[in-house]
C-alpha cells in the first residue's frame, strides 16, 4: 500500500526519467510534485530566465488518496498546470490579457526582457485536474495502476497522458472551441442573473406584491432558492385604491395592468390591420360593435393582467433562481 510520498516516488521510478524536474514530494498527502518542459519549438519553450533557465513549465502532481476502510482501491489525483517559475501555486489567468503576475525583474527567476514580451502575447495552456483526464485508480492488492478501462498502466504513463493533454491545448482549434464555448456560458449566465433580477424588480415595483416578512433579509442573498410562498399580494388604504369598471385594485398595479391591457390593445389592432381582407362578421367585430361585450372583454382583460402578470413573474422568479448557482460554476472537461 502507498501511504507515503516516497513511496509513490518509488513505485512511480520518477527518478529514472530526466525529463521530470524538481521532483518534491506533497507533505499533506501520499504523492509527489513535478516539472516538465514545455516541447521544444514551441513559444512557451522559448521563455527563459536571465540566466536561460525555462521560466515557465508544466506543473505535475500525483497523489494516491487513502482507501476507504477495509477497501483496497485508491482514487489517483492528478493535475497539469501552467506553472511560472517566480510564482508559487496556481495561477489564473487570461491568454487575451497581460499577465496578471508580473515578475520582479530583479527576481532571478524572472524572465528576460524579450521572454517577458513573449510571455504577454502568447497563448497559454488550460490547466487540468482529475476531472479532465481518463479516471485512474491504484489497486493496492495487485500493486497496479488501473484505468477506467480497466487497463493496467504505469505511473509515468499517466503522467505522460496528462503532460500531452495540457500541452494539446494550446493549438488553434482547440482554443476556438473553448473561447466559443466560454462566451456561451458567459451568455446563458448573464441571460439568467439579469433575468431574475429584471423579474424581481417588476414584481416589487409594477405590482402590489412583496416578500413574506421572514424572507425579506434573504433579498440580499444572489443564491436564494425562492418559492410562491415567498411573495404576497399588499393592501392599500380605502381612499388609495384605483377603480376600473368597478373593480378595485392599487394604484401601482392599476397603472401596470392598463399599460399592459393597452399593449394587447395596439397588437390585437395591428393584426386586424395586417389581416384587414378578412370578413367583417368575424368574433371581433361583433365585441367592437357591442358595448356590453367590449366593457366585459376589457375588464376581463383587465383582471388577466392583474392575476397573471404577478403569477408568470413569481414563477420566473423561482425558476431561476434554482439556475443561478448551476450556471455561476459551470463544469467544464476539457475535451482535446
């Protein structure tokens, strides 16, 4: 069983390949930390230091996780970042902005000048963690390393899988997709956030609608799963209420429901003009011929506004309010 980060280096052999440098081991966890170059002719291979070591590599980890309790199988964690020589950790960053961590330029392990310009304008790879590669686990049992095909497979095979997947995303078509992809997510994010804000808005300012009194401090909270029970329909005092053909309603509301009534009004006349061949006999015509009809079909139109409207707006409300965090943290694997 692998239970230290020696004895992971041993069972990897890390040592009998060069092309691994600084190897370290990981003091919190049975696995170890590497580098390798990025390959020669690429730009990012062309980024040295003063000095004219490479200042920018790909950072390796390899860990075996503990086994559950009486189990023999442990998961293999694995990442692949772009690593800066001068920084220590993980570093997040755009390939279309300047870098966000400029060296020291009296750091030695800063780039050179002409390195340092490179560095702004080239692309960088995406970092990759376990979720992006094939799925390996160590079957303590057998001493094997096994992956999700069931296929045994040496450490240094895995290492080399996700060295040249890291490495695959730097090319041209990869990052069109990605960046196409990225936008997407950035719309349906936006699209959803601004949407239930517009709603929420609408319902407490067009409508005499508001939050249930114990809701109201979880206004504030962007991740706020709401539900009908949320809202409630205000009164206002007897000599503030509007009438329209008797029915009694708010003012705000009032004005809500006769802009939108209004609206049906103006659309429902500009079919009549598109359609303005068709018989004049038709339903129509007869409401607009009748008084009695025409009152009642405005009123009822009236009080659609006034149900619906609020309805359709809570309801928006909490569905997309249980979007919200789903689209905030989209996962994303990359495909290579």
């Amino acid at each position: 069983m692998l239970t230290t980060p020696q004895a992971v280096m041993d069972r990897a052999g890390i040592a009998a390949h060069p092309e691994y440098e600084d190897v370290s081991p990981i003091t919190d966890a049975a696995g170890f930390y590497t580098f390798r170059r990025y390959p020669a002719g690429t730009e990012l291979s062309q980024i040295l230091t003063k000095d004219g070591r490479p200042a920018v590599r790909c950072y390796l980890a390899f860990i075996v996780d503990a086994p559950a309790r009486g189990d023999h199988i442990s998961r293999v964690q694995l990442a692949a970042w772009f690593a800066r020589r001068w920084t220590r950790g993980r570093v997040f960053a755009s390939s279309r902005n300047p870098d966000p961590y400029q060296p020291n330029p009296e750091d030695p392990n800063a780039p050179s000048e002409p390195s340092a310009l490179l560095l702004m304008r080239t692309r960088k790879p995406i970092d990759l963690d376990s979720t992006d590669g094939k799925g390996y686990i160590y079957d303590s049992r057998d001493d094997a390393f096994l992956d999700t095909d069931g296929r045994v497979v040496s450490p240094i095979e895995i290492l080399e899988e996700m060295y040249t997947k890291h490495c695959r995303t730097l090319r041209l078509g990869f990052r069109v997709r990605w960046d196409i992809g990225t936008a997407a997510r950035w719309t349906i994010r936006q699209v959803v956030w601004k949407s239930q804000d517009g709603a929420m808005w609408a319902l407490l300012n067009l409508y005499d609608v508001e939050l249930v009194e114990e809701k109201k401090d979880k206004w504030r909270n962007p991740f706020h799963k709401y539900r009908p029970s949320d809202f409630r329909r205000t009164t206002e005092k007897e000599g503030e209420r509007s009438h329209f053909f008797g029915f009694q309603t708010s003012k705000k509301s009032f004005f809500t429901n006769l802009a939108v009534v209004v609206g049906a009004c103006v659309v429902l006349y500009s079919c009549v003009v598109l359609y303005y061949g068709v018989p004049h006999q038709g339903l129509l015509r007869v409401i607009y011929g009748n008084v009695a009809l025409t009152t009642a079909a405005l009123v009822f139109a009236f009080l659609l506004a006034d149900m619906i409207g609020p309805w359709l707006l809570t309801l928006l409300i909490c569905g997309l309010s249980r979007l919200r965090d789903a689209v905030w943290s989209f996962t994303r694997k990359v495909n290579v």
